[in-house]
C-alpha cells in the first residue's frame, strides 16, 4: 500500500462497515411496518433460493401492516412458508391473492431485548471499525521499516487514521440511538 492510498482505504473501509451496520439494524423490527425487515427471507422458488423482494411486491398501506403481492400467484405458498420459516416472528395471512403481515405492538420487554440486539450489533461494528485501525497502522510500520515513511509520517497518519476511526464510531453510535429511539418511542 502507498502512503497515498492509506488514509482514502482507510475511509472506504471504515464506511463499508458502517453501511453493513446500518443494513443490519434496518432489518429489527421496531414495531412499524418496515419492508427492509424481510430483507433476509428467502423463499424456495422452483428449486432455487430466491430473495422474497424479487418475488413480490412489497407495501406498508397502513402503519403496522405489510403487504406482499407475489407477481406469480402460484408463488403465494412458498412465500408463506419462508416467511414462516424465517426468524422475523409474525405469522402471516394468506387471502389467496396477497399475504398480510400484521406487525404487533411491542411490549417492553420485547422492546428491552431489541435494543440488547441492537447493543450487540453495535459492538460487532465498532470491533470491526477496530480491526480496521488496526491493520492500517500495521501496515503504515510496515512502510516505515522499509524505510518509504519517517517517524513523523507515521505519528501523522496514526493521528488521521484515529480521526477517521472517531468519526466512524460517532456515526455508529449516531444510528444506534436513532434506532434505540425508534424501538422505545414508538
């Protein structure tokens, strides 16, 4: 890695993280009716493990509804039983037609697990934002002991590498707490 590539690896990194921190956490239900919390169904359609949304439409007419339209009607029973299956906890209704997903309102205890879940994937991220610090300073003493940076480029980068990791832990904890705010306040 060139010492002009460090610090821009750095940021691209560190993003990824936390936009796979962000699509983790869209996919907890808050008690509102969220197509992204059927982002991981996957339905067995002829054979092969198909993503539910390239299957069906997916609609949010009312605020603790969702409702599914398979564009292949003979779909409907493998979408049903996927959803079943899946780790998302409703059960669905199927008129023949559409398949309705009632989101229950949320007790406190459940909600008090949620944001535990939440906590967890939070920490995953930030050790991961960790690893990422990590590796690059490595690698800026690796470009310092071939002798390509002086002691001095090195405290510098390992200053801008901790803005970049502060930034990115301040973004993390940023969509924590939008999201503990949307599991209690809802």
């Amino acid at each position: 890695m060139t010492p002009s590539e460090i610090l821009s690896t750095t940021k691209q990194r560190m993003n990824k993280s936390v936009e796979a921190y962000q699509r983790e956490i869209a996919s907890i239900r808050a008690g509102r009716a969220n197509a992204s919390i059927l982002d991981r169904v996957n339905v067995n359609y002829y054979g092969v493990p198909t993503p539910l949304n390239q299957l069906a439409g997916i609609s949010s007419p009312e605020a603790r509804m969702l409702v599914i339209s398979p564009y292949d009607k003979s779909s409907l029973t493998d979408i049903e039983k996927a959803i079943l299956q899946s780790d998302i906890g409703i059960t669905p209704s199927n008129d023949g037609d559409v398949i309705r997903l009632v989101i229950p309102a949320l007790t406190k205890e459940r909600r008090a697990e949620l944001a535990k879940v939440v906590g967890k994937e939070q920490e995953n991220a930030k050790v991961s934002i960790r690893n990422i610090r990590r590796d690059i300073i490595d690698s800026v003493k690796k470009l310092e002991k071939a002798k390509e940076l002086t002691e001095d480029d090195v405290k510098d980068y390992e200053s801008d590498i901790q803005k970049i990791t502060d930034d990115s832990t301040k973004r993390i904890e940023e969509l924590t707490k939008e999201k503990e705010d949307e599991i209690f306040n809802d």
